[in-house]
C-alpha cells in the first residue's frame, strides 16, 4: 500500500504571516492537530501542532493577559526541520519514519508542492485495515520453521476448510531458526482449523487451546 491512498486531502494550511491568533482559531474549530506552514507557491516551510499552540497558549487564569502576543506570525513558533514523504512512498516505511523520527504526522509533497497529509491516527488506521482487526474472525498464531514454504503450505490447510484468510502477518522468533505466522481468519470457530494444522505438525501459539476434535 502506498502513501496516496491513505493521505488526506486537501490539506488545511497557513502562511508563515498568518497570526498564532489564527492558527489557534483553526486548532479548534476544525479539531486538528498539525497545520503545514507554506509559502507562496505551497512549498511547506514549517509545521504548527497544538501541542506549540498550547504552549504558547495563554493560561485560562491570565486569559486577558499579553493578548498581544496572539497577534505575531505563527513563523516565530513553527518547526523548521520538517520532514516530508511522496504519495509514492510504502505506508510501512513512513511508519518506520514516525517510530524513528517520534513524528505524529508526515506533509506529503510532489514536485516540492503539498498534497497531502498523514498522522499517527491514519497510520493506525491502515494496520487495522492491514490486520483485518475490524472484521469479525479468529486470530491463530502458529511457529514454524525458517523456511521457504511454509506460509503457502500453511494457507494451504487453512483453504481446505473453505475459510477465506482475512489477512497474513509473519514476524520473527527469538529463535532464528523459526518464524510466527499470523492467521486472521473469517471464522468464529477456528477449532477445526487448529486441529488441521497440529496434525500437520505445525505448533498453534494462539488460541492455546487443549486438544480438541472438530
């Protein structure tokens, strides 16, 4: 999956002139929480989130206090070093930007310009999508060898229950010997689908159940 299919659009922005007193306003009337700063020519040039605008904020017990200071451009609070992804971009790896950079949202530009915008929220979004967490199913986790092979073997006995597979993870296992693969499957009794794979060999790790009979 790339970044131009789960990017939003059009994106609220301002200019580096526009007032702190604006950017608030925006904050909290459209309840977002990231404002690309562009210039001109809608180059991104900073980031506001409201986390700077509460701390700059003033405090409900001093409300009527430096009201002046609303009034400045939101370029003496904006980030600078922003960092940007392209609609062509793997949603995975932007995801990896995020954890590595402690970002909570990615400006999307193409030929310099924006065109779109991702945050946390979207990204949390698509692994729901991803894992299939949102559809009624079952989840089974089984450890198999580190070897080529064994996601289709596993899918195989799996199909043979007629049981469509809503999505497949894998990851690594502290022994590198072995992988975890992960079955969300569109069954609510996964039981005989369990018994299939431990009579093939294959140890289920989730649902940990006792021996049963399907």
């Amino acid at each position: 999956m790339i970044v131009e299919q789960i990017m939003k659009t059009p994106v609220i922005t301002l200019q580096p002139t526009n007032t702190i007193a604006e950017a608030i306003q925006l904050v909290r009337q459209l309840r977002i929480r990231h404002i690309p700063i562009v210039d001109a020519e809608n180059h991104v040039v900073g980031i506001v989130t409201d986390r700077d605008i509460r701390d700059v904020s003033p405090s409900i017990f001093r409300i009527h206090e430096h009201l002046e200071d609303l009034q400045k451009p939101v370029s003496m609070i904006m980030k600078t070093d922003v960092i940007v992804g392209h609609p062509l971009d793997f949603v995975e790896e932007v995801a990896a930007l995020f954890y590595e950079h402690k970002i909570s949202c990615l400006p999307i530009v193409k030929d310099r310009k924006l065109v779109g915008i991702v945050t946390e929220t979207d990204l949390l979004y698509t692994l729901i999508q991803l894992t299939g967490a949102h559809q009624p199913g079952s989840h089974i986790e089984i450890k198999v060898p580190n070897e080529s092979g064994m996601l289709s073997k596993a899918a195989a006995i799996i199909a043979k229950r007629h049981i469509n597979i809503a999505s497949v993870l894998l990851y690594p296992d502290q022994d590198e010997n072995y992988k975890i693969l992960v079955f969300r499957v569109q069954t609510m009794n996964p039981i005989g689908i369990i018994n299939d794979l431990r009579n093939a060999g294959y140890t289920v790790l989730w649902p940990n159940l006792p021996g049963v009979s399907s």
